[in-house]
RNA sequence: GCGCUGGUAGCUCAGUUGGAUAGAGUGUCUGGCUACGAACCAGAAGGUCGGGGGUUCGAAUCCCUCCUGGCGCACCA
C-alpha cells in the first residue's frame, strides 16, 4: 500500500471502485469494457469523469444513456468523497468531489510539509541516469546545458517517484578523440617554438581557442623540455590537459547545480579488461566475424540497421566496445534495473544498436532507455545565433551562464519536452521582468510570503489546518487552487514516468497562475476570522508546493524579489 | 534513397495516451491599484490541428498516403 499522500490519484480510484461495484450490481457476470476514468478539460463536468456506459454499450447490450442511468442508481456516495453524481452528453458519468475531500487535501499538503509530492511509485527501483557527458576535450556547449538541465531534473522527478537514483557522468577520456586532442595540443606546443607555418596542424585535429591556451599554459609551466622528445610529448601534454578539462567540466556543472554521483572514467574498462572481455563474450556468443583485419558485431542480426566494427584493423577498440561494456558494467557489475541515458538527436541512430547489443549479450535491451534530446538554437532579437565547434565560435556553457542567471537557464531548458526543437530566446531569459516565467512563478511565492509576514504584523497567525474550516474556501478560484494543488504527486509521476520533466516546470506555471487568480478575487487580509484563517491554509499550502516544485528543479524560491 | 523526429492561433508551445465547445504564454486592442506585492488580474480578437483518405458512437490523438522542417546513415563519438 502507499503509505505517502497522493489526494488525487487516491479519490481517483475511489470512483472506480464505486463504479465497479455498482457494474457488479447492476449488470452481473457481464466483463467490463476497456474505460478510463480522467479529469474532463471542462471542470462543469465534474472532477473526474468515465465513459464507461459509452464503451461498454456492446458488452452491456444497451444504449449509453440507459447504461449510466441504471449504473448510478447501484451507487451509493453516502460516506464517500463525493458530494454528487451526473449523467451527462452522450452518457459520460461525471465525479462531483465534495467538501471533505477540499478538507482532507488541504490538511494533507500542510502535514507533509517538504515531502508533499513524494510517493513510492517507483519503489526504490535503482535506476541509473547518464546525461550531459562531454567530451573533456573542450568545454561545453549549449546543448550540454539542455542536456544537463533535463537529466538533473529528470533525476530529481525519478527519485521524488519513489526511484532509487544514481546521476552520471561517463568521462570519455579513452579512444580516438583523446588522441586528436593530444595531437592538437603537441602541435599548438610546437607551433609557439617553431612558428605556426613550421608545424603543420592536423587535418581533423581541435581549432579551438581553447587548445592553444592550453599547450601555452603547458609551455610556461615544463618550458621547451619538450621540443626535442617529440616521442613524449603527446602522452605528457595529455596528462597535463585532461585533467585540467575534466575540473572545467566539473566547475561549469557545479556552477549550474548539477551534483554527480559517479563521475565514471572510460579509461578504467580499458585498464580492467572490460571491454577485452565484452568482446570476448560477443565472440562466444558467436555475434562477431572478422573482415578487412577488424572485428565486427553483427548489428543487423539484433535489431540495427547494419553490422557494427568493434576493434578496427589498428587494433584499437571502437567506442561502440567500450560503450558495450560501459552498459554491462551499469547493468551487471553495479546492478542497476534501469539504464537511462539523456542523448543528443544526433546520435539516435546509436539508440537500436546499443540495444541490441544488450540482447546480445544476454542481457534485457529494454532495460536501457535513451532519451534523445533535440539540440537548441540560440535566438537572440529574433536572429539565430548559430554555434559551430570548428570555427571556435561556439556558445560555452560557461559564458552561457555568465550571462543567464541559473534560475532562468534551469528553467528555459525544462520549459520543453525533450524531443521539442526548442528555441532558446537569450534576450527573454536574461530579461529580468515579468515576460520571463521563472519570475512569474517566483513572484507568487514571495506574493505569499508577504502576506503571511502583513498577517503576522497585525497579529493574526495561521493556526494550523487543524483548527480551521477549509469548506468555507468554496469559490471556484479556491476550489480550482486546492484541486491543482491535489495534483502535484501526480504530476511527478507522469513526468518521471514518461521521462518528461518539462511536465513539473510547466506545472508551476499553472499552479502559479490559479494562485494569483486567487488573490485577486479572494481577500485573505481584513476578513472574517474563519474566512480568514482558511484562505491562510491555501496560502501555505501553494507556498508548499512551489517551493517543493523549484527545489526539486534546483532553482530558488525568494521571499521578497 | 533508407531511418529517427517534428508540423496545432501572427510568434513560442501545451493538449492528462481515443472523449464533451482544441487551450496557455507572448504580440495587438480594451478595462481594473486612496485594498493583502499591478513582476498581477479580467475581457476582446486570433484555428481547414500541414493536405487528402480510412478505422468508430467519437480523431489533433490510431492506420495509409502525399507535402514539408530538423537530424542521422564512418574502422567518429
């Protein structure tokens, strides 16, 4: 049983079971149809509503209106949170929830404080979530402060939901790109020494900025040592430049209010045999051949569009191997139940082949879920600002958050469902006024905390939900609050389940808009004391719930702006 | 060419997995502070849900087809 308080989804499956019951009466040893119970867009037809009688004039063989008319009269409200039932249009059956159920939310909300919103709903399955996983050959760019927002928060709804949640960050410090690199940066070294003509820069080696200072902070720290060892340089400038990438990594993602678990090194799979032994167990399994001196997997017979190279004719693993066994090790050695892992659009075609592989290697493919994650573009006055890595001209995300506040980043970048194209609108997200919604919803938080602290200087206190009568919140702008306020836990578990936490941001956006609907149609100062005190109870209940909402996406929530 | 993904109000986007008259924000126009924060609210205008077929009581949602934007199809990651 669920032992944490989720008013919606509770009253929710309290009217499917009055409807089950009455259809047991009603119309005995008949199979029920395939219906929903949900919330009608238009709350005039009630709080929850089934179509029931619609979908189940085959099985009940009669039309829909008789269906529902002869299924309300087996249902009996009497000691239940509703307060009235309704047969409407072609048949709908419509849920009237009643004062005890305003009540009971409400004194819910305040009891749970800074838990309201959590449920067991995942229970505590371990799911691990990799997002954002640069490469430390450069910093990052835009799309890795999408990815990082969306991850972050994606983990937060997971382990609101009742997940036991593990954020990762997979250092891609082994392979081919770590090569480049180190060529760029013994080339950028020579370059100071020898003249930029003298040296030639690899073809597909790093332009950016960023290499040079590198190599020039590696001069003035070893000098020209070596100049004349060229055999040495490229594994000393690497140890010396890694490292250095991987902090500016970790700083930049600090500095967003991204806190990683496990920060996981390619390099230690190589070192342990790993990959070696993921090879090992394809060739076992008889999924590799060998053509042109390489090993290849046979993709195509696991669900890829075509055949995969493992180790190349050089004799160096793909990343495809080392991301083989990457998965194995979430999988297997620190056994997690679900692998999420937060992409770039870019690289969907790597999605059914990963999960191939994990069939492969006879493990659940199914089990690995990617979340693939369109890149952004960067408007600004209503022009592009394109990025190019090549060119060294792309937005970092350290400058990005120079400029944005992180209350505004967060939140802009979770504002859109992941697979959305999103336009990233720089002048609206540094826009410090009321066009910005970060502010909006902010605004109705220190709006309460203000009015608290007014109640306060003239002595009236809230007494607590307990002492007073939330029944008497019952215009429609209080009902429509408590009722949105009931659908928080809800909300968390759809955005963790369907991986979509844009779903909680856009939620306080809503939770603020009924808030502040509310505070211009209902006085809470210099009213009736009970009216008074009941209106304070819904205060502090949305105070609750968009702190709860912002923490959770990490961003702050101000007393006073 | 094949695959993934999008196309909903002038613009940016929702639409609770097939439900009732398709909704917000923004922009335009009009109202509301000698009242708890006007960083707010109310109202008006704005739609062939890309086009066309089909499935059924019922389609923005599911199927087929065409048009169109983005991305991908390396011994890169």
């Amino acid at each position: 049983m669920n032992n944490y308080f989720n008013p919606k989804q509770n009253a929710m499956q309290k009217a499917d079971m009055l409807l089950r019951k009455a259809a047991a009466s009603a119309y005995p040893n008949t199979e029920l149809p395939n219906y929903v119970v949900e919330i009608p867009s238009d709350n005039k037809n009630g709080d929850f509503a089934t179509n029931i009688a619609l979908a189940g004039a085959k099985s009940f063989h009669a039309a829909p209106r008789m269906i529902a008319d002869k299924l309300v009269a087996n249902i009996d409200l009497e000691g239940s949170v509703f307060s009235k039932l309704e047969i409407a249009g072609p048949g709908f059956i419509n849920f009237f929830l009643g004062d005890g159920y305003y009540c009971d939310v409400i004194n819910g909300v305040l009891t749970e404080g800074d838990d309201y919103g959590r449920t067991d709903y995942g229970k505590h399955t371990k799911v691990n979530v990799e997002f954002v996983s640069a490469n430390p050959t450069g910093p990052m760019h835009l799309g890795n402060a999408r990815g990082g927002a969306l991850g972050d928060c994606l983990a937060a709804a997971l382990d609101w939901a009742g997940y036991d949640v593990t954020r990762e960050f997979l250092i891609n410090d082994a392979g081919n790109q770590i090569v480049k690199f180190g060529n760029s940066l013994a080339a950028r070294y020579m370059q100071i020494f020898k003249g930029e003509d003298a040296v030639e820069f690899p073809e597909d080696g790093y332009q950016g900025e960023d290499i040079k200072t590198l190599a020039n902070e590696f001069k003035e720290l070893v000098g020209d040592e070596y100049v004349n060892k060229p055999n040495e340089l490229n594994k000393a400038i690497t140890d010396f430049a890694l490292p250095k990438n991987v902090q500016g990594l970790k700083d930049a993602l600090r500095k967003y209010r991204i806190k990683y678990d496990v920060w996981f090194s390619e390099t230690t799979l190589h070192e342990e045999g790993a990959v070696k032994a993921i090879i090992d167990k394809l060739n076992e399994k008889g999924a590799t051949y060998e053509k042109d001196g390489a090993v290849w997997y046979k993709a195509s017979e696991y669900g890829a569009e075509k055949d995969e190279v493992l180790v190349r004719a050089n004799g160096i693993p793909t990343y495809f191997a080392s991301d083989i066994a990457y998965h194995y090790n979430k999988f297997v050695t620190r056994g997690f139940d679900i692998a999420i892992d937060v992409w770039g659009a870019d690289h969907h075609g790597h999605v059914a082949r990963m999960k191939g592989a994990m069939d492969a290697i006879g493990l659940d493919g199914t089990k690995l879920d990617v979340v693939l994650m369109q890149l952004v573009r960067l408007v600004k006055n209503g022009e592009q600002i394109r990025m190019s890595k090549r060119t060294g001209k792309a937005i970092a995300l350290t400058d990005l958050l120079d400029e944005v506040p992180i209350d505004s980043a967060r939140f802009f970048f979770n504002l859109r469902e992941p697979q959305s194209q999103m336009e990233f609108d720089l002048g609206l997200a540094v826009s410090e006024d009321s066009d910005n919604p970060v502010y909006y919803v902010q605004y109705a938080h220190a709006r309460i905390c203000s009015i608290i602290k007014n109640l306060a200087a003239e002595g009236i206190e809230f007494k607590g939900a307990a002492q007073c009568n939330i029944s008497l919140a019952s215009t429609n702008e209080e009902r429509e609050l408590i009722r949105h306020i009931a659908a928080f836990p809800d909300e968390i578990i759809a955005a963790a389940k369907n991986y979509d936490p844009a779903r909680i941001t856009r939620y306080t956006v809503e939770l603020a808009t009924i808030y502040h609907k509310f505070y211009n149609v209902c006085r809470v100062k210099e009213t009736q004391e009970d009216l008074c005190q009941a209106r304070l109870a819904l205060c502090c209940a949305t105070k609750t719930v968009i702190k709860n909402a912002l923490t959770m996406l990490k961003i702050t929530v101000p007393e006073y702006m």
